[in-house]
C-alpha cells in the first residue's frame, strides 16, 4: 500500500507540471485555434532564464522567478507579434507547422544559452524531503501542487473578474462577436502568448528543481500534447483532469511495470502517456472536455 501511496504522491506533482504546459496549450487554443508547438521550448528558455538570475546573478530565487516571468511572458508577446500575427487568416495546419519550426528555434537559442550540460536551478528545495505516513515527500513536490493551485486559482479569477480575462473569454466564444463589441482580438492573442509562455516557465522551473535543468525537460513538456488531448483542447479542466490521468498512469507504470509485466521492455512508463491518449481517442475522439466541434490539427 505504501508503494501505491508513493507513486500517487509522484503522480500527482507531476500532474501539476504536466498542467503548467498543457494550459499554456488551451489558453492558445482557446483564443486563436492554434495547435502550439513550441511550448516545450518555452518552457526550456523560461527555465533558462529563472537559473541564469538565481545562480549566475545569485538573486534571490522569489526575485529570479519574478525576473524570468517578465521575460518569458515578453518572449510569448515577441513570438506572437513577429510570427504568428502575420500568419492571421492562414490554414490552421499553416500555422501547427510554423509553431513546429518555432519549437526548434526556440530550442536551440535556449541550448546555446544555457550549454549542453545540465545546469543547477538554484531552488531552494533541491532533494529534500519530508517522511509522512512512511511517504518520502519531495519540497519540490509540495512546492509544485501549492504553485499549480495558486496560478489556476489566480487564473480563474482573472478570466472571471477582469475586463482582458473578460475578453479573452469573448474571443474564445466567437471572435467576430468580440470585435462588434470593441475587444482588441489582437491584444487577446499577445496576452494569451504571455501567460503560456509564463505557465511554461513554472513548468521548466519543477522540471529542473533539484536535479538540474537540460534540454531533456523539452522532452518531458512534450508529453503535455497527450494531456490536452486526452482533457479537450479547449478545456482548461479538461487540462487539469487529463494531467492527473496521464502523470498518475505514468508513475503507477513506472512503479510496477517492471515487476509484473517486465515483457514490455525498459522504459515502458515514457509511452504510457500515449496510451492513454490512444484509449480515450478511441471513445471520445475530441477528448474528455473538449467541444466537438473542434477543429483539430
């Protein structure tokens, strides 16, 4: 039971980084249609910029986040403005397969910053732990759960409560209905770029919390995609229901795949997530949450 336990405690806070990428991935959606890509690159860059500022600049690490979050979110605006705006219009594949090439670039400005090497984040959680119910719980784990429920709770608040939250709700219902009513769609698109890109950030943060940051955390974003498409590509609880599923899946794989079914080979846990997408395809082709009447990539 405590075996069990353990890896739902994993699962769980690796939920909450899976939920970070994929609702930079609705958040996008939901406001331009756009399938994007390059989320795994934001996240590495946003990493990127939280450990240049704790280690190198030795801020402190409250500070370096504040400091990475203001340029992650004016790296969503720049790659939105620059190449997404002039892409308005265009086939919606046109536009999957610029955020493809983004994802590169991105990738490797990222790598070419930060090196080849794994480099330490500078948190203050690194591999400590604490023991409850014969549990070994990480920091970095309750550090992950209390940040994911913060940001989702100020996110909900700011779609209800605030005039761009307001419409950005508007642009996601109809845009054509948001411009008769004077919302600057334009200014949506830039913003929803910001706070994905800013969500992507935390994302990179968890990833690289204790162990280093390396550009296998693009990697492991990557499985954000089966996430929002197990949850609905236009559902924001669909992100968060479809990330426990997968993330929870995956560590109960991890934990007892090599004991009962060593047939599937090594590292069966990294497919897993896709296994799950497969399943719920199968039954609900536009996802848990997600409306039908997608039109998808």
């Amino acid at each position: 039971m405590t075996q069990f336990l353990q890896a739902l405690v994993n699962g769980v806070s690796l939920a909450g980084i899976y939920a970070l990428v994929a609702l930079g991935f609705v958040i996008i959606y939901k406001s331009m249609q756009v399938l994007n890509f390059a989320q795994p690159a934001l996240l590495l860059l946003g990493g990127y910029w939280v450990l240049y500022f704790a280690t190198i600049w030795d801020l402190p690490f409250g500070i370096a986040i504040l400091i990475g979050a203001a340029l992650a979110a004016l790296t969503g605006v720049i790659v939105e403005r620059t190449t997404l705006r002039p892409m308005v219009g265009k086939p919606v594949f046109a536009v999957a397969i610029l955020t493809i090439g983004l994802n590169t670039v991105i990738t490797v400005i990222a790598l070419d910053l930060m090196g080849v090497e794994t480099r330490q984040m500078g948190d203050p959680w690194g591999l400590k732990f604490v023991q409850f119910a014969g549990l070994n719980i990480a920091h970095r784990q309750i550090a992950v759960i209390v940040t994911v429920v913060l940001l989702v709770s100020l996110l909900l608040a700011f779609f209800k409560f605030s005039r761009m939250g307001l419409a950005m709700r508007a642009t996601a219902f109809d845009q054509e209905v948001a411009l008769t009513q004077g919302v600057s769609v334009s200014t949506v698109f830039a913003m929803s770029w910001a706070i994905a890109a800013v969500l992507a950030m935390f994302g990179g943060v968890f990833l690289g919390s204790g162990i280093g940051l390396d550009r296998s955390a693009a990697v492991v974003a990557l499985k954000a995609l089966p996430v929002v498409v197990v949850g609905g590509l236009d559902s924001i609880a669909g992100a968060i229901v479809g990330a426990l599923m997968v993330a929870v899946a995956e560590t109960l794989a991890a934990t007892y795949q090599p004991q009962y079914a060593t047939f599937l080979g090594k590292g069966f846990s990294q497919l897993v997530p896709y296994v799950v997408m497969f399943i719920v395809l199968l039954f609900r082709p536009y996802g848990l949450f997600g409306t039908k009447e997608i039109e998808r990539v």
